[in-house]
C-alpha cells in the first residue's frame, strides 16, 4: 500500500471518529454561492453536529491541492480546529442546557454570555454551517446584517466568527441573579378568598351550633308539649264537671288526688323549665321560668292541704302554664335553627347599618359587607321588653306573696296559702310565656325563606324610628330586566351619530341604562363620545352638550315642555326620547319587567310610618308618574332628592356602625321584609308584654279585692282557669302582627 492509499484511510477513519459520513471522491471543485442562490437541501445528522458531507468535501479538495510536503501539517492543524471546535460547542452547549435548567425550568432558552471570539485559523476554502444544531447557528453572528438566520448561508475564508452578549438580543422582564430562580407570586383572587374565609367562619360559628341543635333536636319537647296538652284538658275537663255539680262526694277525694298528681305530671313534663328558673336565681335574673317554679312550689304545699281539707286546687291553671313554658322553649329552639341554618348556607353576607342623620335629620339604612361575628355576638341577647316582663314577674311575686300574707293573717295559715297560690297564678296570665316567641318564630320562618337574619335585639331597635331607605336603580331593576323594543329615527342625522350623542349623555348621567345604550352603539360601530354640562330637570330629563351640539334625553312629555315637537304617532309610554339641537332626532322604546321581589319590596318598605325609601341613582327615566304607574307608589312616600343632594348621599358610607340585619341573598325583598319585620317585632313585643302586666296587674287587684271582702269562696280552680282563658285570646291576636309584614 502506497502513501496516498494510507492518508486516504487515516482521513476516512478519522471522519468516522468524528461522526461524519464516508468521504467520496468529488468529480469536480465547490464552487462559492452568491446568498441568493438556492442550495441543495444537506440531512442533518443530529443536533449540534457539522455537516459531515460538506467538511469531507473541504478536506478532500484540500488534500487534493496541497503539496506532499504540507499535507501532513494542513492535516493536524485541521484536525486541531475541528477538535477545539467540537469541545468549545459541547462546553456552550452543555453551560446553555445548565442554565435553562436552573433560571427558567426549561421555559426559556438563554445563550450563554462567552467573552471569547470563535477565531477559525483556516483560509482559502468553503465550509457550510447550516448543519449546526441547536441555537448554534444563531449563536454565530456575521459582522454584515443578516435577515433571516435559519436561512441557509455560505461562510467563506476571511469572514469573522464572533459572539454577542446575551442582553443583546433578549432582556429579562424582571432583574434576578442568574441561578437563582425566584418563582412568581400567585395573584389573589379576591371574590374565591373572601368566600373561603367567610366559609371559615361560618363552619366554626353558625355550622357546628346548628349540628349541636340537631343534636337534641325539637322532637323530645314536641312530645312533652303533647303529653302536657295531655293533661291541661284532663285537668279541664274534671274541673268543669266540679263546677258544673257532676262529681259524687264520695269521688271528691279521689278527684282532688288526681288533681293532684296531674300537677306533679306537669311539673315533671316542665322539670327542664323548673330546674332553668333556679338557676337564673345563680344567676341574679328572674325571669318567668323562676316564677313558675316560686308558683309549683306555692301549689304542691296548697295540694297537700286540699287532700286534707277535700278541696279542688287550681291544677289546670298550673299545667296551662307548664305547657305554655314548653311551648316557649320550642320556639326559641326553632328560631336559633332556623337562622344557623340560613347563615350556614350563605355564600355571600351584605349587612345593614344605620347612619345617623342621613337626611334631613334622619337616619339612613346603608349597606355594607356583613361579618359573621356581628350576628352570633347578639343574636341571643335578651330584649327590652322581655327584661321589663322579668322585672314585672319579681314585683307580682312580691305583691302575691305579701297577698297570701295578708289573707292568713285575716283568714288563717291555710287561706293565705290558697291565696298566695292562685295570685301567683293570676299575677301573669300563661301567654306570656310566648309573648315574645311566638312573634319571632312567625318572622324568622318569613325570613329564613328570604335568607336573612336579625342581629339580636339591637338590630330590631336601630332598624326602627324615623329611617331613610335609599334605594338605586338595581334595586328597581337588574341588568335582564330592562330590554330594547326598538328604534325608532327622526330627522336627517345619520342614525349612528343620534345613537353615539345619546349614549354619551346616558353614560355621562350615570343612569341605569347606561349597559343597554352601550350595547346598542356597538351594535352599530358607533363611537364613543364624552358628554359635558349636564343638566338634570325635575320633570325627569337630562340635558348635555356632545361635540357643540345640545342633546335633551327624557320622556315625551318632557320634551314637549321643552318646546320640542313629537307627533302623536310616535308617543310611547316608556321610551327614552332624543333632542338635538332642538330637534326630535329618535326614540328608544325601552321594556322595564318588574319583578315580585321589587314589587313586594317597595310595597312593604311604603306601609309603615316613618320609614320612606329616597332615590339616590341619577336617572332621568325614574319619576313618580314612572313609579306611580309601574308599582303603585305613593309619591309622598317615594323621596326624589335634586341632583346635588342624591351625589351628597352616594358619597356617604359607613365606617364602624354595628350591622343591624345580614343577607345571603340578592335583591330588594329580602332587606325590605326585615326591616318592615323588624319594626312589627318591636311593636308586638312591646304590646305583649304591655297587655301582660296590665293583665296580671288586673288578677291582683280582684284577689285584693276578695280578701278584702271576705269573698274567698270565688277563688275556685274553674274561675281561676276561665281567666287564664280570656286573657290568652288577646295575647294570641297580638303575636299575629308579624305574619302580615
């Protein structure tokens, strides 16, 4: 084998070390191509590789040129480059790969900044480099401008290779130390944040009390309420046949036995209500519960005597009022379940407060975002007139008890006991255990429908008294509730520029309509216009200058006070109408669907006294003719502040007043009824518990009276009873008031 054949192996072999193809002889020279010549397609062996073809080609017509005495040296210091190529790439690329890894996670691709120059030590011939892999070929930038760098392009001897910084061509969008990957922070979003903690704190408050009640349950105090009922009529019934004669004397004995011990059945179905009004003796209160117990004592004593003396006591008095206590208990039950349960479902808590002097000198039921804390703080306070009834029941045990003394002083021991046991029972009549409840447990079932709670008493107080409602326009109507009929145009302007001029003044007025008109403007490709000088009139119109020229928007009546002419063909009941420049230009006839919530809503909140409802949104279509003729409103109970006075109230918010009422629910009704409701609580309260201490004031008089005159042979169990009765028909109509709010 000659020296040729050996340099042709050694060459073959070494191109094969390097990854590259088997070299074939060329049948002629490569030639240089202009840029814009169209080259033939090369494969791509791998990523970051040469092209092996077009470099055996090089190195070919190399060895083919050169002279036998240099071919061995042109031969290492091609071998040389080709190897510190290959090292310096691998080393890039691998320093490139490292850095994508730890900066961006593999989100971006960044260069590495390299100071030294790619400096090629050979001349004289072509090498192609579109077989460069990877983000080589763009790494590589030529000193000549070059436009698209995943083109195919020829570098030629004498071209210089060099590499520019990184921040060159890319600048980060926020300064890091490079390697140190800082992760950006998630964006809160506020409605899901605030819905998890409001979620928080119902399961902790609202949640687990309401399970606790479930718990126990209503049920064992409904069968305890039957088997009292039970009794009452056993006890009625055998007392009626005593006053009417029906007893036998020999059976005397064993019907004032079983008198008796119906008393103890009573007691034993009350034993919870009993051992309560001891403890709120611990407790230095005393309330009707106490009373009770003061009164089953005073009752078992006069019982043992009545077995002695073969007389009838006054039993069912007693177990009326027994079941009156069980009854009062179940409805507090009830009350404190219903309204766990509409806070623990809520997904969304608006609270009311009040501001004083609102308005002329009144005070306002704002809204604001409602805190659970503010309703299980007061929910279970005790009320005013509750606290006034308990005093009343320590003064009437008092007065009973300095009776019966009395009357054993005049008449002995044992008629002092009898009448200190029937003026307990006749110093508060048995309704008013429920005087109080019963109204609650009407409105709270009302409400509880609606998704709204009372925060306590105090929230029934601050919701009464002369109050100012102020009401918006999404309060009369949302966003599906006000709809386009049509349109109508006048006159010879184009009808994108009347549409364009009235949008600019809806919107600059800040009515409620000011979504639909949009709407509408897009739907032509209108243009947006900015309206000034606006001008509000009490007859309902608005009045503004867009580009120069005065646009009058309102009804038509409003528009023929203004001097303009509308034919009669064109007068529709609700339209908005549009003037410019004097001039009828076209209507927009607009569909307001009332709902039964608002309907329901204005009409409670304008039957009571001292509570109206003021506009506070600047709409020019909201008047009392459109309010008289769409909900029945009374226009003296509808306030319509002027322009100046409803921008005062707008800017009025609350800042630390105590919530009066919460709503889980959207709309009118549901804030309306409670606040009407709220004021029909207090009211009935308040004559409950009036029309019971005149009551019971009444029962110790007569028992006065009696002992006084010596008459004690009317103390009988059947007057006694029938006297209880009367007083609970009364009681009974007042505690109706809060189904009609």
């Amino acid at each position: 084998m000659d020296e040729k054949e050996r340099q042709e192996l050694e060459l073959e072999d070494i191109i094969k070390e390097f990854g590259g193809a088997p070299i074939e002889e060329p049948e002629e020279e490569v030639q240089q191509a202009p840029e814009d010549t169209e080259e033939t397609p090369v494969a791509e062996e791998a990523e970051d590789t040469f092209d092996d073809v077009a470099l055996a080609d090089w190195l070919n017509n190399r060895k083919t040129e050169a002279q036998p005495e240099t071919l061995q040296e042109t031969r290492r210091i091609d071998l040389e480059d080709l190897q510190e190529t290959r090292r310096r790439d691998a080393a890039d690329l691998q320093a490139t790969r490292r850095i994508n890894t730890e900066d961006l996670q593999a989100t971006r691709r960044m260069e590495p900044v390299s100071t030294q120059p790619a400096a090629q030590t050979v001349t004289g011939d072509t090498i192609r480099l579109d077989g460069l892999g990877g983000d080589f070929a763009e790494r590589v930038k030529r000193e000549e401008p070059v436009e698209d760098t995943r083109e195919d392009r020829i570098w030629t001897p004498g071209d210089t290779i060099h590499r520019e910084p990184f921040s060159k061509y890319w600048e980060p969008e926020y300064e890091q130390p490079i390697g140190e990957y800082v992760p950006p922070q998630p964006i809160q979003f506020q409605p899901r944040s605030r819905l998890r903690e409001l979620k928080k704190k119902l399961i902790a408050g609202p949640e687990k009390r309401y399970y606790e009640l479930m718990e126990t349950g209503v049920g064992k105090l409904q069968v305890l309420m039957f088997l009292s009922i039970l009794v009452v009529l056993i006890c009625a019934i055998s007392t009626g046949m005593y006053a009417l004669g029906l007893v036998q004397e020999n059976r005397m004995r064993l019907m004032v036995f079983g008198q008796f011990l119906a008393m103890l059945i009573s007691a034993l179905l009350g034993s919870n209500q009993l051992i309560e009004g001891v403890a709120d003796i611990g407790k230095k209160r005393f309330t009707l519960n106490t009373l009770l117990t003061v009164t089953f004592l005073v009752c078992c004593v006069d019982g043992a005597l009545c077995l002695h003396q073969i007389r009838v006591p006054c039993c069912a008095a007693f177990s009326l009022e027994v079941t009156m206590s069980l009854w009062r208990e179940y409805q507090r039950k009830s009350i404190e379940m219903l309204q766990m349960d509409t806070m623990r479902k809520a997904t969304r808590l608006d609270g009311v407060a009040a501001y004083e002097d609102y308005l002329d000198g009144k005070k306002g039921l704002l809204r604001k975002e409602g805190q659970v804390e503010d309703f299980m703080d007061h929910y279970a306070q005790l009320s005013k007139p509750e606290k006034k009834l308990n005093l009343y029941c320590f003064i009437a045990m008092c007065i009973a008890c300095a009776i019966g003394i009395f009357a054993g002083v005049m008449e002995g021991l044992s008629a002092g006991i009898q009448v200190a046991a029937v003026s307990l029972l006749a110093a508060v009549p048995a309704t008013a255990f429920i005087a109080h409840s019963r109204p609650a447990i009407l409105l709270e079932r009302r409400l509880h429908k609606l998704g709204t709670v009372l925060c306590g008493w105090q929230g029934v107080e601050g919701l009464c008294g002369k109050t100012v409602f102020p009401v918006t326009f999404q309060d009369l109507y949302s966003a599906d509730t006000v709809r386009l009929n049509g349109v109508k145009f006048f006159g010879s302007r184009e009808p994108e520029l009347v549409v364009a001029y009235a949008t600019a003044v809806v919107t600059a007025d800040g009515s409620g309509l000011t979504g639909l008109f949009t709407q509408v403007l897009d739907s032509h490709n209108g243009r947006h216009y900015d309206a000034f000088n606006l001008t509000h009139y009490e007859n309902g119109g608005v009045c503004g200058v867009v580009e120069g020229e005065t646009v009058l928007l309102g009804s038509a009546s409003f528009l023929k006070e203004m001097g303009i002419e509308v034919p009669e063909n064109a007068r529709i009941s609700y339209a908005v109408y549009v003037a410019i420049d004097n001039e009828l230009s076209g209507l927009f006839a607009v569909s307001y669907e009332k709902t039964k919530s608002t309907t329901a809503g204005l009409t409670t909140l304008n039957a009571y006294r001292g509570l109206q409802c003021a506009l506070i949104s600047d709409d020019f279509m909201l008047t009392h003719g459109f309010l008289r003729s769409k909900f029945g409103i009374k226009p003296k109970r509808f306030l319509l502040p002027d322009y100046e006075t409803r921008q005062e109230l707008r800017k009025k918010e609350l800042e630390e007043q105590q919530t009066l009422l919460m709503t889980t629910a959207l709309g009118l009704a549901p804030v309306a009824y409670a606040v009407t409701g709220a004021r029909a609580l207090r009211t009935t309260s308040r004559m409950g518990t009036v029309l019971h201490i005149v009551g019971g004031s009444i029962g110790l008089a007569i028992m006065v009276l009696l002992v006084v005159l010596g008459a004690l042979e009317l103390l009988t169990p059947a007057n006694m009873f029938l006297y209880q009765l009367v007083w609970m028909i009364p009681a009974i109509l007042f505690t109706e008031w809060t189904r009609s709010i």
